[in-house]
C-alpha cells in the first residue's frame, strides 16, 4: 500500500495507470477523504459481492441523483429495484427496437457518403433522442437537457479524483442541474395532466407515492435523472470508440459488415436480428475492455473493513478501476491489441477480470438495455464507417475522442 497525492495534470485513465504499478491496494491522499485504489480482481469480488454490505454508494451519486435508485441504500433500494425491474426485462427492452431503429436510421440517413462529422456529437444526438424515447415517451432531442447533462458529467469527473473542485465547475454544475430538474419536473407534470404511455415516467407516476417504494413526485425526478444522465453519455462514449476502432482495424470492419450484410439481409436492425449479431456483441464487448467508458466505480466504506491484508478505514472512497484491470496482462491475452475474437466461446480467466457494468446487487440495472440498444445501433453506422470515421495511427485515444467518465450507474 502506497501514499499518494493526487496529480490533476495527466487523464485519470493514465494517472490510475501509473498509481496501479505501486501495488494492487494504492492509497491516495485527498483533502477530506483518501481514495484507495484496488487492481485485482479478488478485491473487486471481494467490495461488489463478498462484503457488499461494508460498502455503499459514493456521495456524489447521492448530490446528483437524489433518491435515484443509484444514491439510495437498505430497503428503500430494494422497493425502487423492485419496481423498475420490469421495465428493463428483455421482452420490455426488445419492445423498443422499432422506435430505436427510427431513430438511429433518420440519422445515420441525414449523413452524406463522404461527408466529414464529429462522431461523438452525432452518437450523442442518437442516445439522448433513445433515452428520451424510452423514458419520456420523446422523439426529439431537447436543448436543455442536452447542455445540461454535459455540465454534470464535466462535474462528475473533477468531483471522481481526489482533488477540490475548481469554484467555475462547482458553479455551473449548480446551475445545470437546476435546469435539469426543472425541465423534468416539467415533463412530470405534462405526465400526470394529459395521460401516460409505455414509457419509464408514465409506469413511476402510475405507480405513484402509495406503493413501497413511495414514488413522489420529487422521487420519480430523481429516478428520471439518474436513468437520463447514466444511460446516454457512456452509450454515447462507446459507440464512439466502436466506429473509431472498426474505421482502423479493416479486418475486424470487414468481418463486421460482411455479418451485418449476411443477418439484416438490407433491412433495418429489428428485435429478430439481435442474436445472431455474434460478432458485433464481441466487438462491442472489447471496446468495453479496451476503453470502458465508465472507466471506475466508486464506493465509500460504512465501516473498517479489509480487503486481503490491507485494512480500508470508514469513511473513505475505494476505486475500482476497470481501465486498469481490463488491460493486467496477468488476466489479458495481448491486452494493448483489439481483439473481439477474445469475447467468443468461454475463457478461463478471472471472472471479475472484466466487469464493465459492475457485479452484485448493486450490478446495473439497465444492462441489457444497455447491450441491445448498442447492439441496434453499431450496425447502421458500422457498415459507413470507412467513409465516416478518420484513420489513425493512435493506440487508443486520439485527441478528437471524448475522454471516458468516472462513474458507473
């Protein structure tokens, strides 16, 4: 276990990198609370699922999401978890390809062959107007919650080191969840006087502040904004990386169209193609490897707690730094090369040598929400990407790329 201060001049993907090579338990010195960083995976099992109950969600969670289902603890957890498992089913989720595949093909349509564009922008309009779909009910983007969720994942990454946050950034963040919360509460209130739909928001107001989870009005805003900001800006991030590394790998591109050609025979992505798309799922789940967009979770200790020979203190953050561990060559094959053929068939290495959408009780709830929506759109931009996405020599992330976020839903 090593010491250390923070140093705010480098990415964290690339500082925890280097703090890793001090040992796989790294203390780092904050201004109120330590983090300690842990980069094995006995560790990860060990805080997500051994000894779950030592842990609960980072404060942060609790500033942005309220009484979201991601800020909240105990038997509160547990009645919200319960209400909103139905929705995120795989026949529920399978019951949106139609609308997602509108979606992603008036873009991908709106796009001229040759045409130069900002991938991110243009993969971010796609998972704000799906989010918005599925829990507004919405086809359009909205301005205000786009300008606001940037100001909060820009807040959500300086508060994720160990450093203060500068006095600018604590200042828009204010005012950008502010707006925020005032644009759902309006979307709430539109809800509740002209009738629901089949979306997040009509099933939390239909089942309303009698039922155990005791969904208020305040609650289910909390519930809206978390599920919004959690569900759009990573999705946003990896198919970002997706087109990126399919635009610089021909074979794995050649592979991937020639599949996507072979399923959808020329039609747009629908619920019947999504298991036999193999092979996008393997590449999907290497860029998860090679660049997790969330690239670290975060718990704070309820009490003192040990991980192997190493006592972790109350009250302190532990990192669980995925960029880290899903690039250990003790675990990985070759882990600097892009290799989806590693995700096909089983494997023998350790189980939570990958774990992109957390484990546990707490594992995220939207993950096959998240996996098939990918899963819809990759398809539709992959098969452009050689005309769309710029090559280059770059072994991870060129500067055009948006970096990954500190957070985990």
């Amino acid at each position: 276990m090593s010491g250390r201060s923070p140093s705010t001049s480098k990415p964290h993907s690339e500082t925890r990198t280097e703090w890793a090579k001090e040992g796989d338990v790294v203390r780092i010195t904050g201004p109120e609370k330590d983090h300690y960083m842990v980069s094995h995976p006995d560790f990860v099992e060990g805080v997500l699922i051994k000894n779950n109950e030592d842990y609960y969600k980072f404060d942060p969670y609790k500033q942005i999401f309220g009484g979201g289902v991601v800020a909240v603890e105990g038997e509160q957890w547990r009645a919200q978890r319960g209400e909103l498992q139905p929705f995120f089913r795989a026949s529920q989720v399978r019951s949106y390809c139609d609308s997602i595949s509108e979606i992603v093909t008036e873009i991908a349509d709106g796009l001229t062959d040759g045409e130069t564009f900002d991938a991110h922008e243009v993969m971010t309009d796609v998972t704000l107007r799906v989010m918005l779909r599925a829990l507004f009910g919405e086809m359009e983007e909205d301005r205000a919650i786009t300008e606001a969720t940037d100001t909060i994942t820009h807040w959500f990454r300086e508060s994720a080191s160990a450093g203060e946050i500068p006095e600018n950034v604590e200042k828009e963040y204010e005012s950008g969840r502010k707006q925020l919360v005032n644009r759902v509460e309006e979307m709430i209130e539109d809800r509740k006087q002209n009738g629901s739909g089949d979306d997040l928001l009509s099933t939390l107001v239909t089942v309303g502040s009698d039922s155990e989870a005791d969904y208020t009005d305040e609650r289910v805003r909390d519930e809206m904004i978390t599920f919004l900001f959690g569900g759009h800006e990573t999705s946003a991030i990896l198919l970002t990386y997706v087109l990126y590394f399919v635009a610089n790998k021909p074979k794995v591109e050649e592979r991937l169209v020639a599949e996507i050609d072979e399923v959808l025979n020329g039609d747009d992505p629908r619920a019947r193609h999504l298991d036999d798309l193999t092979y996008t799922e393997q590449v999907i789940d290497e860029t998860m490897r090679y660049c997790p967009p969330a690239h670290a979770i975060f718990r704070e200790t309820a009490t003192d707690t040990t991980l192997g020979d190493y006592l972790i203190p109350e009250g302190n953050v532990v990192q669980l730094p995925e960029w880290v561990i899903h690039r250990d060559e003790r675990w990985w094959d070759a882990p600097d090369e892009f290799r989806p053929s590693r995700f096909a068939g089983s494997s023998d290495r350790h189980s939570f040598a990958y774990f992109p959408f957390g484990s546990g009780p707490r594992q995220c709830i939207g993950e096959q929400f998240t996996e098939r929506k990918l899963k819809w759109r990759s398809p539709r931009f992959s098969t452009g990407s050689r005309s769309t996405a710029k090559r280059s020599s770059s072994t991870c992330i060129p500067v055009s790329l948006p970096p990954p976020t500190d957070q985990s839903i």
